[in-house]
C-alpha cells in the first residue's frame, strides 16, 4: 500500500467521543471525502416521526427506509453545517438533530433491515476509496477491509460534559444528570443490540479523547494515514 492510495478510513465509537471532529478534520487533511453514516440514521428516525410511522413498529419503520431517499452533499446554507443532509426532498439537517431524534435513533438503528439499507448505500459511497467514513460499525461491518481503522473513546461523563456544553452554547436549557443518563442509556443500546453492536475493530488503532487534547489526537490519526513513523 502506497500513501497515494486512495484510502478507505474508518472511525467508529460511541457518542461524542470525538469521532467527527477527528474525521472531518482528517478529511480535509488528505483532501477525502467526510461520510457520518450517524445522519442516516436520524434522517429514517425524523421521516418516521414526521409521517407519524409508530417508531416501535419494525416493519413500517423498515419498509421506510429501504424507500426514503437520503442525500448528503456539501454545505448548502452557510449557518455553520458541516453538510446538508436531505431526506424526502427537505433539508433536515437540523431537524435531525431535535430532542425527539435522539430519543428514538437508537431503536430505529437496531432493526437489522434498517441497517442493511442503510450499509447497502454506505458501501456504494465508499466503492471508490478517499473516504473517512464515520459511525459505530464501519470498521467492523460496512468495510471491514477498510485501510485504517480508528475507534475514538472517552469516559462517559467526559462526553456527557461536551454534550451538555454544547446544548448550553446553543442556547436550550439542560440539565448534566439528565444528559448523562441519556448518554449511559444510548450507550447500553448500541453496544447491545443483535446486529452490528458497537464494538472495537480487531484492526482498529484507539485514540483515547478523555485527557488527549484534539489536535494530539489529530496528529496519531494522521500520522497513521500517511503511514509514517509514529
Ligand atoms: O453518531 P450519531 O449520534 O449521530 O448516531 C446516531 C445513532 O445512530 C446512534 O444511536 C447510533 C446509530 N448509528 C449506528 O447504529 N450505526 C452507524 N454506523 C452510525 C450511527
């Protein structure tokens, strides 16, 4: 393997552990395209919600996903998006984000045909290589031959603080306890689930984000991309 190569990178691991901001910035290092498979995800949870399909109700939620059509492109407002994320022709890439999103993608993501639609369309926006494609089982399902593998850590109360401290910067009332709670919770579902549990990839070099500032972090993940000595 050369370092021309047009690699296939994955970074898995759990909630605000760091796995964007470590892959964005990575992306943009080696000029590869930043994937977060993360927002497919919320995008079958917020149609669900917002065509009233009952979250608990497997088959519809299924048969939702493996039609809605879900596109993620280059920013198109400048509002400080890292992309747009379109679902069913409207932009949601704030709609998914809501309070509601996050209590109900857990159980939307562990439906095994959910998955498969959604790992069907991931695989295809990987096919061509020069991708740092992000979520909680790319190394260890959608590419299991991918070049580098990363899996991004942090105590749990270490990323409840950063969530809870984004919350506050955007203005919305939050509580840390509550934060954290949801936190422990969404862990205990997507390390448990049946299918594609998150799990660290035998291959997957740790970057550990609890005490490591980001650009350290930064640098190991990059040093390992350009196969240096590191
Ligand atoms: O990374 P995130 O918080 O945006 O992910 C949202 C949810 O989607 C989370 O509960 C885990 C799930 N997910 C998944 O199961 N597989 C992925 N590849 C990415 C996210």
């Amino acid at each position: 393997m050369t370092s021309s190569k047009r690699k296939t990178i994955a970074i898995d691991g759990p909630a605000a552990a760091g796995k964007s901001t470590v892959g964005q910035r990575l992306a943009r290092s080696l000029d590869y395209l930043y994937f977060d498979t993360g927002v497919m995800y919320r995008a079958v949870t917020w149609a669900a919600l917002a065509r009233h399909v009952p979250v608990a109700d497997e088959e519809a939620v299924t048969e939702l996903a493996q039609t809605l059509p879900i596109e993620v492109s280059p920013p198109t407002v400048d509002d400080g998006r890292q992309y747009t994320v379109m679902a069913d022709g409207v932009d949601v890439t704030w709609l998914i984000r809501t309070p509601q999103v996050d209590a109900n993608v857990s159980t939307v993501s562990a439906y095994p045909g959910v998955r498969e639609a959604m790992v069907r369309q991931q695989r295809r926006v990987a096919a061509d290589g020069a991708v740092v494609m992000v979520g909680r089982d790319i190394g260890t399902v959608v590419l299991p031959d991918a070049d580098l593998k990363f899996y991004v850590d942090a105590s749990v109360e270490e990323r409840a603080r950063r969530r809870w401290r984004e919350m506050l910067a955007r203005g919305e009332e939050a509580d840390y306890e509550i934060v954290l709670d949801s936190m422990r919770r969404r862990d205990e579902i997507d390390s448990h689930r049946e299918v594609s549990p998150l799990r660290v990839a035998e291959d997957a070099f740790v970057l550990d984000t609890t005490d490591l500032g980001i650009d350290a972090v930064l640098a190991q993940a990059q040093c390992l991309a350009e196969e240096a000595d590191c």
